[in-house]
C-alpha cells in the first residue's frame, strides 16, 4: 500500500478559549456603535430639541415637504400657515427642518392701537426708479 492514513491532527491553534472565541464579536460591535449607533443617537437628540423650540413665526418644513410659517403651538401639535389664510394642524413630531427662526410675533391682544410710524425721508431714498444713474 503505497497510501498512508491521514490522522486528524490534536487541538491546537485558534485563541484558546473563553473570551478569545468573542474578541472578533466584541471588536465588530464597538466599530458599529462609533461608526453607526453614537451618530444616530446624536441626530436624533438634536432633532428633538429642534422640535422642542419650535415657537410662533419659525418657518418649518413638515415631513411631507410642505413649507410654512408657525402661527400657534399647542402641546403636540402646530399651527402652520401654509398660504395666505390656509392654516393646518401638523403633529410636532413631523416637522423636519426649521428654516428660519423668525422673532417671536407679538400678540395682536396687547397691542390695540399702537401704530408703527412710517419716515417717509428714508423710503424713496433708497431705490432709483426711473432708471438714470445720478445720485
């Protein structure tokens, strides 16, 4: 017989047991939680603290893509004027961006009678209308 026998060879090789079998496990998760989990979490606290501050006069865009200006907050839901006079109510939870941070809008209640009063000096004085370049 010219054919030898192959024997299996005893234990030997690998990492030699108990935690050595789970380091390539416990390697892969620390890369995950760095790479996908931590940045996740950090969006998702920056976004609710977004919606958090939401407040009259922002304008917003809501999940669905539609732009609009806040005009009430109530606990968990807005009031977002989408055209002149078109005003719904959108979950908090669904606004996805604010646009601008607009200065809060003072209460029309509070303010009977107060006028802003208008300089006429500094109205035209700016714009050139009829089109000559003499200043």
């Amino acid at each position: 017989m010219l054919i030898s026998q192959a024997w299996a060879q005893g234990g030997g090789g690998g990492f030699g047991g108990g935690l050595g079998a789970f380091l390539p496990l416990i390697l892969i998760f620390v890369v995950f939680y760095f790479l996908l989990i931590r940045p996740q979490q950090k969006k998702a606290k920056a976004h609710r603290e977004m919606v958090g501050n939401v407040r009259r006069g922002d304008s917003v865009v809501t999940g669905g893509g539609i732009f609009g200006k806040v005009t009430k907050v109530m606990d968990d839901r807005l009031q977002v004027e989408i055209s002149d006079g078109v005003r719904v109510h959108v979950a908090r939870g669904t606004i996805s961006d604010v646009m601008v941070k607009g200065q809060p809008v003072k209460d029309d209640r509070g303010s009977k009678g107060a006028k802003r009063k208008k300089d006429d000096d500094d109205d035209d004085a700016d714009f050139d209308t009829d089109g000559d370049d003499e200043s």
